[in-house]
C-alpha cells in the first residue's frame, strides 16, 4: 500500500462508553464556546449603542450650553 491508499481509507471508530461521554462533552463545549460568542457580541452591540447615545447626547448639551453662553454675552452690557 501507498501512502495516499492508506490516508484515505477509513478507520473505524471505537465505541465506548467513554468515547461517547467524551464526544458529548465535546459538543456541549462547542455548544457553550457558541453561545459565550454570541452573549459576548449582543452585550458588544448594547455596549456600542448605549455609549453612541451618550455621545450624541453629550456633544447635543455642549452645543445648546455653548448657543446659551453667547447669546447670554450677547444680551449683557459691557
């Protein structure tokens, strides 16, 4: 036998219990590594939209605090 013959040919599987707990625990890791990503993306998102509101908030009462000081300059006499 060649070496590609023997790469492609199939191996079977020992079946276990201990294989089976093992490849059970290896799924319910997948499972919980995608739902840990997705957690982690919707509090990214929330993260991203809560300081975005801030922001504009935040440069919104500079510009009207700002539009009050000078129109309160303009008002009071030298």
């Amino acid at each position: 036998m060649t070496r590609r013959t023997r790469s492609r040919r199939n191996v079977a599987k020992i079946q276990t219990e201990y294989v089976q707990e093992h490849e059970e625990q290896r799924d319910f890791k997948a499972k919980q590594k995608k739902l840990l990503f997705r957690r982690l993306l919707a509090f990214g998102v929330l993260f991203s939209l809560i300081m975005g509101i801030l922001v504009f908030t935040h440069i919104n009462q500079r510009a009207v605090m700002e539009e009050k000081q000078q129109n309160t300059m303009k008002k009071s006499p030298p």
